[in-house]
C-alpha cells in the first residue's frame, strides 16, 4: 500500500537504509540543537545594540576602565558586532525566509508536532546537552518550528512507501516510548558541612541558580546556574546518587544533602517534570516518513538555499549562497 500524498516524484527506501536512518534520528536533534545556539546570541546582541534613552549609538559613554584605561559604548557595540553580528542577522532572516516559505508552499506545523519533536529530541539525548540548557522553552520551539518547515519543503514531493514506514516503526519503537525527564539544577560541594550550610541558605531565601553559581564546585554546570538539563532514569554518565534525589522530588522542590560517588554531596532542585510517553504509528508516521524522505535527498539543504527565491539581502553585501 503506497502513501497517498499529492506528490510528484516516487523515490522509495530500500531495507539496507534502516541502520543509517536510526543513527540520524539519534544524531539530528542534537546537531540542530547546537545550531540554536546562535539564537541565544539574538536577543542578547540586539539588546546592546538599542542605546540607553538619550545615548547615540557612537557615544563615548564609559562602559568599563581597567588601570585607568576606558572601553567606551562605541568599542563596545563595535566588538559585539564583529563576533557575533554575523551570525545573529544570518538567523534572523534564516527565520523569516522558512516563514515565508511555509505560506508560499503552504507548509503548516502544529504545536502537536513541535511537542513530538521535543519529545523526541529529550529522550535521544545520551548525556547533558548544553546547547538545549541555554536556551528558553520559546527560542527552542521557534527554532524546531523553522527546522520543520525547511524539512517539509524538501520532502513535500517525495513520495515514501507505507511498507517502509510500518517496518520502521516496527524495528525501533524503543524511540517512541520515551521515559519521563526531570529537568534538573545541581550544586556540589566538597563536604557534609558544606552542603548542608548551603541547604540552610535556601531554605532562608536564597535562589537556588544565584547559588550554585556561587559555590558549586561542578564548573561546568555552576557556570549554567546549576542546570545539567533532562534526566531520566539509568541514563548513563550521570551519578545515580543524583537520579535517585530527582526521582523523589516535585516540581521546584529542594533535595537533601546526599553523597555523590567521588566523595562530594549534591543537591538537587526539580525545574520541570516530563511524563514519559508512547508514540503510536499514528502518531509518529509523519515523522518517520519526512526522516525517510530527507535521507533521499542527494545533499543536505539550508535555508541560505531560499534567499534568493525571497529576495533576502543583509548588512553583510554579498550574496548568500548555499554552502
């Protein structure tokens, strides 16, 4: 039984594609993720390009001194520019070029679908994933609803057997039942003592983030106000004194002290609870079949690809051209 889209050419996935298809379903939300960093830099980098009421952008107003030597507004927006300037605008119209393709092909993606997405992309992550942990719920969304787009543009006319997708789905439905995550914040310390000075400090008010940040000797995590992102249950590479706090606790609750295995204490802070769920064919056959569909295309695609088609100039001059 053969899809019954509305499209043109019939492309089909032979049996052999199986293997490279599940390591891509593991690997793509990661490296889509790690673009969405550039985004963190968006709101970030356009804050310092709005000057204070009554500042003109080329001020001379001291933004910093070292040893008596000044760094005005002007260097400053200067620099910020010439780092991530670039990148920042090329996201932006990256962003409004796949609208524009969604209402011109009339591409429609659903919260449903991006919710999917997520779900997916939690329960395929193998260890901490820095790039999600920058990142607001809002900015992520937006960045895997632009993903959607491109992705159904370039499958919306390759036609996918249903044989393929049912077999699929049938080999690998552990993707689909995914566990339920805790999005967590960390603080370790070196000592009992410690932890439990520190405990006494949340429960007087302290934030829990402003703290970790403060005395957690985890550099990698205190550097993110404590957060070590989505667990699950018998995820590798995690301390199981850790899963074993998160699992008892409620949404913003606080852990006790509790020894980690090199001799330290942890604790622990719930930001958000993840129900794990079970995707039926139903519910993923989409998904597979766009997976499908991309693996047959002869090059990966960006949306640099789609500028010209909507007349996207930029600051930068020259043209941009798919790499």
């Amino acid at each position: 039984m053969s899809s019954t889209r509305n499209r043109r050419p019939s492309t089909t996935v032979s049996p052999n594609q199986t293997p490279l298809l599940q390591r891509r379903l593991k690997t793509k939300p990661a490296l889509a993720v790690i673009s969405i960093l550039l985004l963190g830099n968006i709101l970030w980098f356009i804050s310092w390009l709005i000057p204070n009421k009554g500042q003109e952008i080329g001020s001379d107003e001291q933004v910093a001194t070292i040893d008596g030597d000044v760094i005005t507004r002007q260097e400053w927006m200067i620099a910020m520019e010439e780092r991530y300037g670039k990148e920042t605008l090329q996201n932006l119209v990256n962003e409004s070029v796949m609208e524009k393709a969604a209402k011109t092909y009339k591409i429609k993606v659903t919260d449903k679908e991006i919710d999917l997405e997520l779900a997916l992309m939690r329960s395929a992550q193998d260890k901490f994933d820095t790039a999600m942990q920058n990142l607001s719920a809002e900015q992520l969304r937006q960045k895997i609803r632009s993903q959607l787009i491109l992705d159904k543009v370039l499958t919306k006319d390759v036609v996918i057997e249903e044989e393929s997708v049912e077999k699929y789905y049938e080999e690998n439905q552990g993707l689909y039942n995914t566990k339920t995550s805790y999005r967590t914040n960390f603080i370790e310390v070196d000592s009992k003592k410690a932890a439990d000075e520190a405990l006494g400090e949340l429960k007087n008010g302290s934030d829990f983030m402003v703290l970790a940040r403060e005395i957690s000797v985890d550099s990698a995590s205190a550097s993110l106000g404590g957060d070590i992102g989505y667990l699950t249950e018998n995820q590798e590479n995690i301390d199981p004194a850790i899963i074993n706090a998160v699992k008892s606790l409620k949404t913003k609750e606080v852990s006790k002290a509790f020894k980690l295995d090199n001799g330290h204490y942890g604790i622990v802070q719930v930001q958000e609870v993840l129900e794990g769920q079970s995707f039926t064919y139903d519910d993923v056959k989409e998904h597979i079949e766009r997976e499908l569909a991309l693996e047959q295309l002869p090059q990966s695609v960006t949306p640099e690809a789609f500028w010209s088609e909507f007349n996207a100039t930029w600051y930068y001059g020259e043209s941009k051209k798919e790499k």
